[in-house]
C-alpha cells in the first residue's frame, strides 16, 4: 500500500520546530516568513556560507526591520531584500563587506544607517519607491557603485557625497521633489545615464558639461520649473537620447550644435521657438544641422566690415608718407 510519503523522506524524518511556523501569505510557496523563521534562516544560511539571498517579498508584513544577525552573512555577494515592509535597516548591514549588489526597492524604509557606507563592495544599490528624505553622508564611501536607484522617494536635494562616486554611470532620482543638482555632479565622470524626470528642477548646473560619458539625459516633466539647459550642454560629445518634454524651455542653447552623436530627442509639450516646430519634427540631426547653421549666421553678422577709405584720408596717408620720404634723405 503507498503511502503519501517518498521513500526518503521515510528514511529521514524532518525535526519540525513547532515555533517556525509559516504564515500564508503571496510568497513563491505560498507562505511568507515570521520573525523567527527568518531569523533561522539566516543562522542556516551563515553556516552553510551562502552567496546569494532572495528574500523578495517574503517577510509577513508586520516584519518592518531584520534581526541583527543578517550581519553573520559576511559571505553574501548578493541580497535581495524588495518589495517587503521594512522600515530601517540595522546597523550591523555594514559587516555584509564582500556585498555587490542589495536590492531594497518597494519597501517603507525612512532613513539607512550611516554604516551602509562600509559596503565597500558595493556595485549595484536600488532603493527605488521607499519614503527616504534624506541620504546619509557615508554614502560617499561606496566608490566602487555602478549603479544607484533612488527614484521614487521624498528626496528634495541630493547631498554633496554623490560627487565621490566616480565610477557610477547609471544614477536614477526620478519621482522626488529635488530642486537642483549639486554642482559637484561633475565629478561622476563615468556618469552614462542620468534621470532625472518628474522633479522641481530650474535648471541644470552648468558642471553637466563635465560629464563627457554621458550617453542618456532625461529631465521631461519638471514642468514649470525647468526654462533652460546649460550652455555646456555641447560638450556632451558622447549624448545620443536627450529627453526634454514637458517642461518650460523656449530656446536651446547655442552649443547644442555640438551634439554630433544626438540621435534621439524629445522635446513635446515645450513652448519651442528656437528651433522652430517644423526642424523639431524632423528629428535630433535636423535640430543639431539647424543650430549648426544659425551659428554660422551669427558669426558672420559679427564679423567687422573693412570700411572704405574717403579720399581726404588717402590724400593725408600719402603726404604723411611723402614727408617721412623727405626726412629720411
């Protein structure tokens, strides 16, 4: 007669703890994990050395924080902690130190802990759609960052530390309320990709010229706020998508000629008169053409006019030249 049981699991028996008990919950299997079964989790998984953690919307929801003893994973390189409820992170995060990648978006978390900044293995952070105000300044600690996500926060201005992340080229703020870029932006020179949609921004600083590796900018609806890109825009040598819509801008400035690798450009829902509508609805190289030959104009009303001589200045220039004749013999 068959039981309902493998062979196996006859010949090893499970010890169940009856305190880990699971709630049901949306979880992969069909549960979610308490308190006490993380916590257990994470003793197994210290012990067995484990590499990668996917914890992706597995925490019940009353689980708003994680023990102090995620920090035994001192092995981890990748940890998967989104779309859960946490609040905060505890201060023992910082002994993760092999950590590349940590993955915190759709969860409720108001503020990180100074001590992310030992996370110096960091390549990869998403803190995307949480409740964060503010950026500890330990942040500035993680050079070695490819890739940060803040989008979707209550940040209204990104602290002066983001000026240390030199290797970072993909840099997601979309969906805050920040009013302006720090100036020391420009010291992300491997900055590739910058988005900044859906902000309060007025402008842009002028140190965006600085970021030569720049390939993808995104400002689109800053609505009444954004009137102007910066003149240094042009050397963008490297730009190829410009997304511009949906904000306050009249007139593009004059070095936007310079944008030879421009392919992409958006700029509907702006009050456009230089270039005129019908060069923008034929696309980025017909925008960069224009503006090319409107500075060729430019330069030659510029450019000074020889004036003619009247006839009394060329009767006194040659008896001023007689004279020094006459001197001379």
């Amino acid at each position: 007669m068959r039981s309902g049981f493998q062979s196996s699991e006859v010949l090893k028996p499970k010890i169940v703890d009856p305190t880990l008990k699971p709630a049901v919950g949306s979880g992969e299997d069909g549960s979610k994990m308490n308190l006490m079964k993380l916590a257990s989790l994470i003793e197994v998984s210290s012990k067995k050395g484990t590499k990668d953690l996917n914890l992706r919307s597995k925490l019940m929801d009353q689980i708003e924080w994680l023990p102090d003893s995620i920090g035994k994973l001192s092995g981890l390189l990748t940890l998967d902690l989104s779309e859960n409820r946490l609040v905060t992170l505890p201060s023992s995060i910082s002994n993760l130190s092999s950590l590349t990648k940590l993955d915190l978006h759709s969860n409720k978390i108001v503020e990180l802990p100074e001590s992310i900044g030992d996370l110096l293995s960091l390549v990869y952070l998403d803190l995307r759609a949480n409740q964060l105000a503010t950026l500890p300044a330990s942040l500035s600690r993680l050079i070695h960052l490819q890739e940060l996500d803040l989008s979707s926060n209550n940040l209204s201005v990104l602290p002066e530390s983001i000026g240390s992340l030199v290797n970072l080229q993909k840099l997601n703020i979309e969906t805050n309320n920040i009013e302006e870029i720090p100036h020391i932006i420009g010291h992300c020179v491997s900055l590739k990709e910058l988005l900044a949609d859906y902000n309060k921004l007025k402008a842009l600083p002028e140190a965006v010229g600085k970021l030569e590796s720049l390939e993808t900018l995104s400002v689109r609806n800053n609505f009444a706020d954004l009137r102007s890109l910066p003149r240094s825009i042009g050397n963008l040598e490297n730009l190829e998508e410009l997304d511009m819509s949906n904000n306050q801008i009249r007139v593009l400035p004059d070095s936007f000629r310079m944008l030879s690798k421009l392919q992409v450009l958006k700029t509907e829902g702006n009050p456009l008169e230089i270039p005129p509508r019908d060069v923008l609805e034929q696309g980025a190289r017909a925008v960069v053409l224009y503006m090319n030959e409107l500075h060729q104009k430019k330069d030659e009303k510029v450019q000074p006019v020889k004036k003619k001589k009247s006839w009394t200045q060329i009767f006194f220039s040659m008896s001023n030249k007689r004279k020094r004749i006459t001197m001379t013999n």
